[in-house]
C-alpha cells in the first residue's frame, strides 16, 4: 500500500469512529441488515473511497444523500448535496458460498 492509500485509511479510519444516530428509518434499515454510515463524500472522491473499502474487504454500498441529512435553512445546499454527493455504507463481507450446501 503506497503512502496516498495510507493516508486515506488512516482518515476513513478516523471518520468511521463518528458514526450518526440512528434518528431517521432508512438509517436504521440499513443499520439492521449490518451496514455502517461512514459518511458523506462527493462522487469523484466516492468512487476511490470505494475502491479503497473494497480492497480492505468491505462491502460497499453508496446512495444520494437524503434531505434530512442536508441544512433546512439552505435550498441550494440541499440540491447540491442531493445532486454531488452520496452518502457512503460498509459492512464486513458476507461469505454467500453455496456451492457445498452451506447458507
């Protein structure tokens, strides 16, 4: 791992010890089926934020950023947040083999 690859897993590291409450419904769907809000990014550094969880063995699961997760007092913020950033999800991966009849 090269020192720029290091140093974003030392911040998603960081950021993952700052976890959201659970005050909205889709939070806590997804917290059920074992996903982490890690936190929001725009879609160029998603997509390497991604790439990065992938390599250490996450699944990852990003969606548009919700209303409630925007400033009320601000309209055009909410739309920029909706329109360029995504909200970022992880979980340990799951092992779905089922080629020897384990589930």
């Amino acid at each position: 791992m090269d020192s720029d690859q290091q140093n974003l897993k030392l911040i998603l590291l960081e950021r993952e010890s700052r976890r959201v409450s659970h005050e909205n419904p889709r939070e806590a769907e997804l917290a059920s089926e074992g996903w982490q809000r890690r936190f929001v990014a725009d879609a160029a550094r998603a997509a390497e934020v991604i790439a990065l969880y992938r390599q250490l063995g996450f699944e990852v699961f990003a969606e548009p950023v919700r209303l409630i997760e925007s400033d009320e007092d601000c309209d055009d913020c909410r739309l920029v947040m909706q329109r360029d950033y995504q909200t970022i999800y992880t979980r340990k991966r799951v092992n779905h083999d089922h080629t020897n009849g384990n589930s």
